[in-house]
C-alpha cells in the first residue's frame, strides 16, 4: 500500500516512500481503511527468469489478517483519487483540532514540568507583576490575530509556515547550547521529530489560537512564553516588545513536541479509565 494513516498526528497520511524505519516505528500506522496496524517493507528487487524487478517501498497488513481483506483495503488505497486524499487531510486536521481544544494548555503544563521549571501559574503570575506593559501585550495580540485573519483558508497556513520554520531551526539551534540535561533531553527529541510534520503541526496550533473565541488563551500562552524565556527586563518600546513577544510565542509553540504530548495524555487518560473500569 502507498499510504498508511500516521495516528499520532490525527490520522495524517503518510507515503511509505517518504518513510524510514524510525518514522514508522514513531508515527503509529494503521491502515486507512480496517484502521489494523500495518508495518513498512524496504525497497526490494524481485527476480523473474531474467529480469530484475524493483519494488517500491509499501506499507503491508501484518500476516495475522485475512490474505482476502488485506487486498480489498490495497485495492481501495490505491484508487483514492486527488478529492480523496484532500478530504482525509481536512479530517485529520478536525481531529488534531479536538486534540487542541482538548488538551493544549495541558501539553504547555506539561513543558513546564519537563524543563524543571515548576509551576506554571508561578512563572506567569512572576512575569505579570515584572512590569510587563498589558498594552503591549494586547498589542502582540493583535498583530498575531491580524496575521490569523485569513486562518480559514490555506494562505494563512503559507504566511505562518516560514515564522514557524524560522523558530524551529532557531530553538534547535539555542536550546542545543544549554547546559541544562533536561533542556538537551528536549532537544535530542525534537531533532528526531519529522521536522517538516512537526512544523505543520505548529502552524495549526497558531491557526487554533487566532480563532476569535481562543483571545483570552492566546493572551495567556504569550504571557507563558515570556516566562520560558526568562527575560530579565522587557523593552521600553512597545513596538520592539510586541516584536519580542512574538518570537517568544513562536519559539514556545515549535518547542512542544505536539504528537508525543497528545500521545502520552491520551495513554493516561486510557489507563485511568481502565483502572476505572
């Protein structure tokens, strides 16, 4: 099969071709159709009589499943047309916005606790009372929202795409100076992430905090920002401050490891309900 169903990243689907072994064993593929696990078969060469047959990398049903319906799900994959595919990126998209209403301020705590900064309330509520300008800081609002404004077509996706690329490469590049062994745990991390999966992700996060209902979330996730950053003053300028602001924010959103965090809630939650049950 050309494609399998990275669940991890709401379904997303992923061609085997773009795929290596630590990509499959990380994105948590199934099978578009009978949602079964499915594994990656390297490139291969066949030979019949004479001939050399090269063969592609595919993603395979495991050998449990029934030879029958295994080729019903191939047949079906290997028709999806344009229309298809695009329709099984919206939906995968819809559900990593679930993810997001569900779980983002959790997966933010959670950066908190790894990078052993504590409580988060603690560190907002240090850099509220630092001195920290609301003007400005509404400010920064609106220049993100301003950017947000086209959030429901793709072109919003294209002008964020390059704020985001750009913070991810700078975060590598910081964080992989720190001292901290927590800070570098972080970092070894996001390096093997699928940068450009990753990235996508991001952007949907600031897609999801410019929506007009999520301002009052977007305001307190910059304020978040600022504390990670530990700035030990704030500009003067309330133009260059929302200039800070900004790059602080995007830093804070290509810092998380979205999948992983959305992943390992998900776990919790179903150990919980299991212990429940």
């Amino acid at each position: 099969m050309r494609y399998g169903a990275a669940m991890r990243f709401g379904g997303q689907l992923v061609e085997a071709i773009a795929c290596d072994y630590n990509d499959y064993k990380y994105l948590g593929l199934l099978c578009p159709e009978c949602k079964d696990p499915i594994f990656l078969r390297a490139e291969s060469v066949r030979v019949a009589g004479e001939k050399e047959i090269k063969i592609s990398p595919h993603f395979s049903h495991f050998p449990v499943k029934d030879p029958t319906l295994a080729k019903v799900c191939e047949q079906r994959i290997a028709q999806y047309t344009e229309a298809e595919l695009q329709k099984r990126v919206s939906q995968a998209r819809g559900q990593r916005l679930k993810f997001f209403q569900r779980w983002f301020w959790k997966c933010i705590t959670n950066f908190s606790i790894e990078l052993g900064q504590g409580d988060l309330k603690n560190h907002i509520q240090r850099v509220e009372s630092s001195g920290l300008r609301r003007s400005a800081c509404l400010d920064c609002v609106r220049l993100l929202k301003n950017r947000g404004k086209s959030r429901m077509q793709t072109s919003f996706l294209e002008d964020v795409k390059e704020d985001i690329d750009n913070a991810f490469t700078q975060v590598l590049n910081d964080m992989g100076r720190s001292p901290c062994r927590n800070v570098k745990d972080r970092i070894d991390r996001l390096s093997e992430l699928d940068s450009s999966l990753h990235c996508q992700i991001a952007t949907e996060v600031v897609a999801f905090l410019t929506a007009k209902r999520q301002q009052e979330l977007l305001a307190k996730t910059i304020i978040a920002s600022l504390a990670f950053a530990n700035l030990e003053a704030f500009p003067t300028d309330d133009k260059l401050l929302s200039y800070v602001m900004v790059n602080c924010f995007f830093m804070l959103i290509v810092s998380i490891p979205w999948s992983d965090e959305f992943a390992r809630i998900q776990k919790q939650e179903s150990d919980r309900a299991i212990k429940a049950a």
